[in-house]
C-alpha cells in the first residue's frame, strides 16, 4: 500500500479512514499519476474489444479472410483473454503486479504491432491471439494495484469510478475510433491497420513510466499451480469457444463442436474445483467465493455486463443495418453513452461513502433494465405496402424510429445505471481479499464479466435469431400474398425487397433481445437486494482478510 501520512479520521470499528483533503500534495500527484497509467492500460484493452469489430469488412477484403475464419478475429481474441485471466491475476500475486503489468503492456503492444502489418490471415488471427495474452496479463494485474495502491474509503473509491468509466467510455470511443480510422488511408496503409497500430504508442508509455509511479508488490515464494493452470486456462477457454459457437447463427446449439467444447468445459471446470480444494497453494484460493457479498457480487457482475455486451452489439447493428448508420455514424451514436456512464460512476463513488452498496446496485440495475425495455419497444413499419413503397425508393425502413426519443435516452439510462453498478460492485468484490491474492481476486471478477459476456450473447443471440427467423417467414409470406398477379417489377426491386423483409426481420429479432435482456437484468437486480449485505462503513476500510 502506499504509504500515507494523513490525519485520518476513525470508523465505527476503529479503521481509518483517509481524507483526500489530508493526503501530501507529493503523494496525491503520485496517486493521481499511477491512475492515468493504470486507466491507460485499461483504455487500450476496451477500445481494442470494440474499435477491431467496425474494421472486419475492411480486413476480410485486404487479407483475402473468408466468413468461415473472420469470426477468429473476435474469438481468438476473446479465447485467450478470457482463458488466462485466472493464471494473468495468479502471476501477478507471485512475480509482482508491477511486472506483470507491464510485461503485458508490451506484449499487446508487440502484438498490436504485429496486426498493424500482417500480411496474412495466419499473422492477423496470431497477433489477436497473443493481444489475448497481453491483455490477460495486464487486466488483472491493473485492477489490483488500484486496491493496493489506493486505501480504502474516498480515494479509492474514486479510483474505481474513474476506472469503471473508463471502461464504459473506451467501448463507445473504440466504435468512433473504428469508424474514423478505417476510412482513412495515409501513405498507403490501409486504415485498419491503424486500429491495431494505435494499441502501440499508448502500451509503450504506459510501460515506460509505470516503475516510476506504480509501487511493487513482494514476490511471494510458491510455486505456481501447474495442474490448476491447465485445467483452469483450458476449461474456461473451452466454455467461452462453445458459448461463442453457440450464439453464431451457423452453428447453433446443437452443432457436434459447440457440444463437445461445453462438455469438455464442464469436466474440466469441474476438475479444476477439485484440484483447487486439495492443494496447498492453489491457483485459485476457493475462500474468495465463501464471503456472500463477494459471491454476490460476482454473480451480479457475470450478469449485468452480459447485458450490456449484448446492447453494444444488437444496437450498433440495428442502427447500422435498419437505420442506414455509416461505421462512423454509429460510433457517434454511442457517444451519450460516455455521458451516462461518468455521470453513474461519478454518483455512486459519492453515495457509497453514505449508503449500502445493495441501494446504489440494486437502483442501477433497476434502471438499465429499464433501458433495455425502451430499446425493445423500438418497431419499424414491416407491412407488405410499406416495404413495396421503401423497396420503390420512397422512403426508408427507419422512417418510424426517431434516434433523439427512442434510442439516445436508453442509451444514457443504460450507461448510467451500468456507471452505478461497476463501481459499487468492484468495490464489493474485491473489498476483504488479502493483497497477496489481490491479483486472483482481480482476475476472478475479470473472469466472470468475460464468461458473462460470452453466455449472454451466446443466449440472446438465441433468442433473437429464433424470433427474427419467425418474423422473417411471417412478413415473406404476407409480402407474397401481397404481390400482384405479375410479380415484381424487376429483379432489382426483387432484391431489395428481399433485403428490407430481412432488415424487418432483425430488427424484431434485436427486440426481443432487449426484452430478454432486462429480464437478466432484473434478476441480478433480485439478487442484489437479497444477498448483498455489506455495509458502506465496511468498505471505506480495508476491513478483515476474508
């Protein structure tokens, strides 16, 4: 921790509790630096979730990538992220958190180089993988120097805000970003490669200055958990490939891979649990789960993240797809999202000083369920005339939806919701967990958002393309009912009103999503004020290692 000499007002229980007001002008522009590094660190693994999504087209047609092997660009990125967050949190607690940080700072730097000028398929899908590694490194291992940098109470609960949104505001950046950069082309580089290219300036700095800010932690002597590692890193990295077939519309539940990658999954999930019972330094300490406002907490943050994900990535193509949005267009349509998500992180890192964290959760969620009721009330006109009329070039599909009352004020309510609960619920996950194992504890709620994120899409991406092959086959056949005795004009107004049937389509498909999506939302928001227990005094104090 980083030493502080304050005069520290006491708690109830006796802890102290230190006053921004009181903290060295010396050590707050030391804290306030080691933010900026930790916040940039965090910022480059965001915005490179999403600014890689927009450039897909682009990379498809310059690399020669087929459909088949474009969705590796998401999920090779997506398996090792997601599979070596548990083993990236343990290396921090056993080699240092600093080092580990910033090892994979320049490995997602060195990665981000390597896609800015792949030549090939193999090279691209190879860099995403290893940007996975980087980023399994550096998450974790961010995360807890916050907690173990910033004590307990006011500034580190502003900390958690400024980094919760951060990560709320890096996801709406990355869209604009992504838009903006792949249509640019300097010197002859093709503009996606600046998507990967931009990941480099900023690792490298932030690894250059972090020895200068960011304090290290003791290497502790244990060994690493081998067996654990393997079965930990395979399994996670398993369920996360099935989950991701599982919401591809070409694969489905039922495809023969998307079964076995669960299944091979949950034995060794399970095999790791067991593992993780009987050894004596295991990789992950199963003591984490025991505190109930801990495990709450996880749950709610696999949950509520699953939802969001699932927003970002239905609405950016209904605005794209239905709405006409360029790349760029879209990217600014998200932007009220950095507004909501600051104005919630900002809120709720006053009010947890003052209120249980159950009341700040439990209204955020409340109120991003909300949100996703407004986005499933958003309809276009699909009836038969309508379509012939749009398919004749007069008028649009999106004609009905008006972005300034039916998108943006759902967008703002999402985020600010979202900004109440990442706060609140970080702060309760890793609130009692001994700084040696700050790192696994990290990595744990790191985990959790990313396999949320996986079920989520995987499950509502379900959901909506049953509906939306539903309302595709209703709207076909009252469109041919429809459709004089002559048949169409001419095979172009054929096409396109074959296309605009399949945008009606998604969009009821994208719909039904949303609504399924509160009702996730909800239920973390049921659990939240059930279980969660914690009282805000507790957590303006380190508190007892539980």
């Amino acid at each position: 921790m980083t030493d502080i000499t304050t005069n520290d007002t006491m708690d109830g229980d006796g802890e102290k509790i230190v006053d921004p007001a009181a903290v060295p002008p010396e050590t707050s522009r030391r804290l306030g630096w080691a933010l900026v590094i930790i916040c940039m660190a965090q910022l480059m693994v965001v915005l490179d979730s999403t600014i890689a999504n927009i450039a897909l087209p682009y990379i498809a047609s310059d690399l020669d990538i087929g459909p088949a092997n474009l969705q590796w660009i998401v999920t090779g990125y997506a398996l090792a992220f997601g599979g070596l967050l548990l083993l990236g949190g343990r290396l921090a607690d056993l080699f240092g958190r600093r080092r580990i940080f910033m090892i994979g700072l320049l490995v997602f730097s060195a990665a981000s180089a390597l896609g800015g000028i792949a030549q090939n398929e193999a090279m691209l899908l190879g860099s995403r993988g290893l940007q996975g590694v980087g980023a399994a490194m550096a998450a974790p291992a961010a995360l807890a120097l916050i907690t173990t940098t910033f004590p307990a109470g006011p500034l580190r609960n502003r900390a958690f805000s400024i980094y919760a949104a951060l990560s709320g505001v890096g996801a709406a950046i990355g869209l604009i970003l992504g838009g903006w950069l792949t249509g640019l082309e300097i010197s002859g580089l093709e503009g996606w490669r600046l998507t990967f290219l931009i990941n480099v300036p900023i690792g490298l700095v932030a690894a250059w200055v972090a020895p200068r800010f960011l304090p290290e932690s003791t290497p502790r002597r244990m060994s690493l958990d081998i067996p654990g590692a393997v079965t930990g890193t395979v399994g996670i990295s398993a369920l996360v490939y099935g989950l991701s077939r599982a919401g591809d519309e070409r694969y489905g539940w039922n495809d023969t891979f998307t079964i076995s990658a669960l299944v091979l999954a949950a034995v060794l999930l399970v095999g790791f649990v067991v593992l993780e019972s009987r050894i004596k330094n295991p990789l992950l300490p199963l003591f984490i789960f025991a505190n109930r406002a801990r495990a709450t907490a996880f749950l709610a943050m696999m949950i509520t993240p699953a939802a969001m994900f699932a927003m970002f990535f239905f609405l950016s193509l209904l605005v794209q797809n239905v709405l006409g949005y360029s790349p760029l267009h879209t990217g600014f349509a998200f932007l009220p999202f950095t507004v909501g998500i600051i104005a919630g992180a900002t809120l709720s890192s006053k009010l947890i000083a003052h209120m249980d964290p159950r009341f700040i959760a439990g209204t955020g969620t409340i109120l991003s369920g909300f949100a996703l009721l407004g986005f499933s009330r958003i309809s276009v006109d699909d009836s038969p005339a309508n379509l012939m009329q749009v398919a004749m070039g007069n008028g649009t599909l999106s004609d009905s939806v008006n972005y300034w009352t039916q998108i943006a004020p759902f967008i703002v309510l999402m985020a600010f919701g979202m900004g109440l609960v990442f706060v609140t619920m970080t702060l309760v996950a890793v609130h009692g967990i001994p700084a040696e194992d700050s790192g696994i504890g990290s990595g744990v709620l790191n985990t959790m958002q990313q396999v949320g994120g996986a079920i989520g899409l995987a499950g509502l991406s379900t959901v909506a393309l049953h509906f939306s092959s539903n309302r595709g086959e209703e709207v076909g056949a009252a469109v041919q009912a429809a459709t004089p005795a002559g048949g169409v004009p001419s095979a172009d107004f054929g096409e396109r009103l074959e296309a605009l049937i399949g945008q009606a389509a998604f969009a009821e498909g994208a719909t039904s999503a949303f609504l399924v999506g509160a009702f996730m939302v909800w239920t973390a928001s049921a659990i939240i004020w059930i279980m969660l227990n914690v009282k805000h005094e507790e957590l303006a104090t380190d508190g007892a290692p539980v």
